[in-house]
C-alpha cells in the first residue's frame, strides 16, 4: 500500500519516463526478491529475500507497478559485475525483448542492450555524462551535477540511505564483461 507524489500531488510512474526508468533499474540491477506468502492464519503478506536497502528497491518498483517477473521477460539479464565495496556499485546487463515493450514509458526507447548500475550516488555520477530529463538523454551540466550532489547530500544529512541508480546503452552483451568495459 503506498502511492507516489511529488509537490503533494499523485504521481503514476507509468506516465513519468523519468521515474519509470529509475524503479525499472533499481529493481533490474538488484538480487532481492519480493514474495507474496500467507500466515497460518490465512493472511497474506509481503517478505523480502536479500538485502534491505535492495529490498525497498524492489518494493517501490512493485508499488509503481513495475513486477520481477514481467521485468525479467522484458530484460532478461545476460551479464552483471557484483557490488563490491571498492567499486561502490553493481552493474548488470541485460538484453531488451521488444516483445515486451509495454514496459517502456511513454517518450522513452529502450536500447536492445542495456547496463544498469546502483550504488553510491557520487560514484554512479562521476561515470555520468548525461542525465534523463521528461525521457530524453541530455548532456549533464556541472550545475546540474552539483544540484544533484546536494540533494544527495540533503538526503544523507538526513539519515536516509540513498542509492543513485544509472543506465548505458549498449550495442551488444560485451564478451568480457568488465568495470572497465561497461
């Protein structure tokens, strides 16, 4: 149960490519799983499998009508580099099944190859040389990186774990897929 807002008014992450692509890569780009089970009592809840920062991931994805397993369909992934603590993120790549295009929000194409990465919002920003802006990819100025570092440094300050999620078009699954290469 749960809703999106923004300045206080309802926001659909299906009508909002910018918002659509964060959730769809948060959930792609992590290994928690959400799972429906039933008490002995017969009531049904929600549990997570993993890691908790993943799991609310997961969780808001869900919320936003963004589900595992028709993501997984869509973008199945073929290649990831796991999160390790000097790298400060995980990547995963995946190939992008137009049969299942519905999953693209409106005014935004997937590639038919594509990276996601999460981790910690300075290290995903340095790799960044655009940004997503109403679905379009555009150039990230320096005031716009430095609008971002501060709200993440808001966020922080605030005691709230925060994550910086990204994507890379590709033209194909790398045949070695490493840090260096994706």
């Amino acid at each position: 149960v749960g809703e999106f807002s923004l300045d206080g008014k309802p926001l659909d992450p299906w009508k909002d490519p910018d918002v659509a692509v964060l959730l769809q890569g948060g959930m792609l780009c992590n290994d928690a799983i959400l799972e429906e089970k039933v008490s002995d009592a017969g009531t049904r809840f929600w549990h997570i499998h993993g890691d908790p920062t993943e799991g609310a991931m997961v969780v808001s994805a869900a919320k936003g009508g963004f589900w595992r397993a028709e993501m997984q369909k869509a973008f199945p992934r073929v290649q990831e580099i796991c999160f390790d603590s000097d790298r400060k993120r995980m990547t995963t790549i995946h190939r992008h099944d137009e049969t299942h295009d519905r999953h693209a929000p409106p005014g935004f194409r997937y590639p038919s190859c594509i990276a996601f990465v999460k981790g910690a919002p300075d290290v995903v920003l340095d790799l960044c040389g655009r940004v997503l802006l109403n679905g379009q990819a555009v150039d990230l100025t320096d005031a716009k990186r430095q609008e971002i570092l501060g709200q993440n440094h808001d966020m922080a300050s605030s005691a709230l774990r925060v994550l910086g999620v990204a994507y890379r078009p590709l033209d194909d699954v790398p045949s070695a897929c490493t840090p260096d290469n994706v």
